[in-house]
C-alpha cells in the first residue's frame, strides 16, 4: 500500500527543550501528556507506599495523624488530576486525529497551551509540602469546614486545581471540535472508533462539570479570605451545600474517569479476539446514557448528611440505574470474545482483566448505591476498596494496556513482551492482595483515613501492605519496559497487532496533509 504524502510548508522545526516547549504537534503533546502523567503516578504511589508503610501494623510509625492526612489527601488530588486524566489526554491526543484521518488536534496551539498549564499546577501542588502548615490535609475532596481552616497550601491547592480545570476545559474543547470538523470523508459519527465516541462524550462531561467545580472552590476561597459565609453556618450559609456542589461535579467525574478506559477496552479486545466489536450500536448509547445518568446520582456521596427518605430513594434507584447500560457493555466485551480466535498478549491481558476487576469495582458500587448499607459502610475501607477496584484496575489498568497496545505505533519497536506479561501479572496478584482484603476491613468497620487501628484489623492490613509494595515495584518494572522499547528493539513494522484493522493502523503517519477533504489515493 503506498499513499501519496503532499509535502509540508515547513521543515525547520526547533531541537531540543524550544522542540518540546513550542511544539504544537499532536503526537509530541500527546507524548509529553504520558509523561507527565508517569511521573505523577510514580509520585503519588510513593504517597501511597508511605501510607501503606504506617498501616503495616497498628500503631504511629512513621507519620503523625497530620502527616498521614497530607498523604492521603494529596495521593488522591493528584492521582486523579494528574496521573489518571492526563494520560487519557494523551492517548485521545496520540489516537483520536489518527483513528479518523484528521492531520492534526482543530486547535494545536490550545493544545500547546493545555498542556504547559499542567507543570505549573504540578509544582503548586508540590510546592505546598514546603509551606507554612503542610500541604492539603483536609481530604482530595476539600470539604469544609476543616479546609477553611487550612494554610496557605489551601490556597495553592485552589490555584492549582483551577489551573488543571482550565487545562481540561481547553482540552476537551480541542477534541470535540477535532471529532465533529475534522473527520476524513466517509467518517460517520456512527462509523468512528469506540475509544473516539467515549473521548467525545467525555469530553462534554468536562466541559459541563469543570466550570462547576471551579465555582465551588472559588467559593471556598472567598470564605476563607474575603468574608462570604457560603459555607459557614454561623453566617446563614451551609456546609452541605459544598457537598452537593462538589458532587454534582465528582460523579461525572468517575465517569471521565472511566469512559475513556471503556474506549481503550473496546479497542483491545476486537484486535486480540480477531471480531469485530459486538453490539457497537448498543455500546455507544452505553456510553451516552452512562453520562446521562453520571449528573443525577451525586447525592450518593452523601447518605449520611441527613437527606429526607425520598430524596435518599431518588439518589438511590438512579445510581442503581447505571449498572443497566454497564452491563451492557460488559456483555458486549464479553461477546465480542466469545469464540473469536483469541491470543494473549500483554494489552489483551490487560484488557480481559479490566472487565473482570471493573466489574467487581461495579458491584461494590451496587452495594454502596443501597442507603442502609451505604450508612454503614460510609467512611469505611469498603469504600476505599471499592473506588481502587474502579480505579486501579479499572481505568489505571486500562491506561497500561493502551500504553502496551500502542507502544509499537508511537515508538516503531515491540516491547519486550515477556517482561510486559511479568508486570502484568505481578500488578494484577499484587492490585488484588492490596485491595480485595479492604473490603472485609471495611465491613468490619476499620475507617478509612485514620493512620491507626484496632489490633483485629492487623493481618488483612498486613497482606494489603505486602501487596502494596510489590504492586509500587512492578511499576517500576512497568517504566523499564517502556524506557527499553522506545531506545529499541524489533521493528514494529506497519501493522504489529495482526487483527487491528482501524484506520489509525491502515493509513500512514502521520496522514495525508487535508486528508478529510482529499480521500486518501490507495494503489
Ligand atoms: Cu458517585
């Protein structure tokens, strides 16, 4: 196959640190996303592994109660702001112009931008260990009281989380108006990639809810420095309120969270089963319906604060709601299995073992969606057990098969795979020996972010710290085997997943300059 490439305006590109700072190119944004996104997940599971140190048996070891609410406010906050969501930034910058012909994002110097924020808002956050008072103590989800009370590293914390909200809102505003202007001739919206479709709802999901949450956290700030009580009861206002706000905008969240490793998922798995997906169709108004419903459950978080019957019953059937269209999707990877003509690579494995921990992850949310239960286990390491299934192994994992899946396309080399099986299954023994004991902690009753316990809750917390230390070593391992696929290895060639057959793969790269207004000419 040989496509006719029309030449560029322009050959001279700046070298060196002025390639990466200047550079509006998809490709090298969508590389320096995964990076960043590296590093920050290398830097909050070195939060995480102090957090299991102090829990490997009861008493205070290494931290003071102070500390330990740093760790783990701070390892949530920049999980989910800077590892989590950068790298699926990444891979829709990588993957989406790619996957439907376009030549580049609509807007690359925005997409310059939204990723530059991204440093500034990482060394605020860092930053704020070293000042006066310690960094965020008051839990990720910043409810006050407690995070009026803070010093000035709440304040910092507000900038940066602000700074990170205007990076997603540009972002998403990128690839909405790269899907729906820039598709190749012939690309129908029913006709895209899944992992474009979820990226495209998701990307409305973030600029519906982003707004929300600056406006929460603008409102923490005025409490805290210029006088407003919109929070404050003894100034008419009300604690509450923050909660509603705040989940109105953290449960679409999740779905941010996950939608786009949905979109990964569904990529996988027809490659590696040699099918086409089953049920595309059904898949994408999955995806829509799932975000629908992401806006009217956010009451969930909030069993405990005192809600009338009803208001519980509403908050409850329409969280229950939601496991209608997941299962079925999970149906559908499911079918799209069945009796295809399988190989196990390390993104198959990967992907196989998503579905199977997200949707243990999914039925402890069930769980959790039911109020009288919900009020016991409310603040438990059930809870903390249940968002890592969701998380972890869910988007997390899902994140490390794209990266297996693509590392060929975006390096022109094949991973070592048999170190890629090795990371694979030390990350998913360790995954569940850290987090499936959490579940019976919780329903014993241990209360999550509290650097003590009870000597009955010593041995499970002993094997989930265990677990914890190898599943933070087979990350490094995970680094490695990166690092040593992008300095070499057998060439990839042009179609390095037998079973791939998407656009992203069949046409060259980068594509034809204007291919959406010139179809490609295939000889
Ligand atoms: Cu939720």
């Amino acid at each position: 196959m040989d496509i006719a490439l029309a030449p560029h305006a322009h050959d001279e590109h700046p070298h060196g640190l002025m390639r990466w700072l200047t550079t509006t190119n998809h490709k090298d944004i969508g590389t320096l996303y995964l990076w960043f996104s590296l590093s920050m997940f290398l830097f909050a599971g070195a939060l995480a592994m102090v957090i299991r140190a102090e829990l490997f048996q009861p008493g205070l070891q290494l931290v003071d109660p102070m500390q330990f609410n740093r760790l783990t406010s701070m390892h949530g906050l920049i999980m989910i702001f800077g590892a989590i969501m950068p790298a699926f930034v990444g891979f829709a910058n990588w993957q989406v112009p790619l996957m439907i012909g376009a030549p580049d994002m609509a807007f690359p110097r925005l997409n310059n931008w939204s990723f530059w924020l991204l440093p500034v808002a990482a060394t605020l956050l860092l930053a704020s260990f070293f000042v006066p008072g310690g960094a965020l103590a008051a839990g990720w989800t910043m409810y006050p009281p407690l995070f009026i009370q803070g010093g000035i590293a709440y304040d910092m914390t507000i900038l940066a989380v602000h700074v990170l909200g205007l990076s997603s809102i540009m972002g998403a505003i990128n690839i909405i108006t790269t899907i729906l202007n820039l598709r190749a001739p012939g690309m129908t919206l029913m006709k895209m990639p899944l992992f474009v479709w979820t990226w495209l709802i998701t990307a409305y999901l973030l600029v519906a809810v982003m707004p929300v949450l600056a406006s929460v956290i603008t409102m923490l700030l005025t409490d805290r420095h210029f006088g407003t009580h919109f929070f404050n009861a003894a100034g008419g206002g009300d604690p509450v309120m923050f909660q509603h706000i705040f989940w109105f905008f953290g449960h679409p969240e999740v779905y941010i969270m996950i939608l786009p490793a949905f979109g990964i998922i569904s990529t996988i798995i027809p490659t590696f089963a040699r099918k086409k997906l089953f049920g595309y169709t059904s898949m994408v108004y999955a995806v829509a319906s799932i975000a629908l419903l992401s806006f009217i459950v956010w009451a969930h978080h909030m069993f405990t604060t005192g809600m009338p019957v009803a208001g519980q019953l509403f908050f409850m059937y329409s969280t229950m709601l939601i496991a209608i269209p997941t299962g079925v999707k999970v149906f559908n990877w499911v079918a799209t299995i069945w009796r295809g003509s399988i190989t196990f690579e390390t993104p198959m494995l990967f992907a196989i073992t998503v579905v199977c921990l997200f949707t243990i992850g999914g039925f402890s949310g069930l769980v959790l969606a039911l109020v009288p239960v919900d009020i016991q286990l409310q603040d438990t390491y059930y809870v903390v057990a249940h968002f890592h299934y969701v998380l972890f192994s869910g988007a997390a994992m899902s994140i490390m098969g794209g990266v297996y899946y693509w590392l060929p396309k975006w390096t022109g080399h094949r991973y070592d795979e048999t170190l890629g099986k090795w990371h694979f299954w030390l990350t998913t023994i360790a995954f569940n020996l850290t987090f499936f004991p959490m579940h019976f902690l919780g329903l014993a009753g241990m209360p999550r972010r509290i650097p003590d316990y009870a000597l009955q809750f010593a041995d499970f917390n002993m094997i989930a710290s265990l677990g914890g230390f190898v599943l933070g070593a087979a990350q490094l391992l995970f680094v490695y085997v990166v690092v040593k696929c992008i300095r070499g290895g057998e060439p990839a060639g042009e179609r390095p997943w037998d079973g791939a057959d998407t656009l992203e793969w069949t046409l060259p790269s980068p594509p034809p300059y204007h291919s959406f207004t010139t179809p490609p000419k295939i000889d």
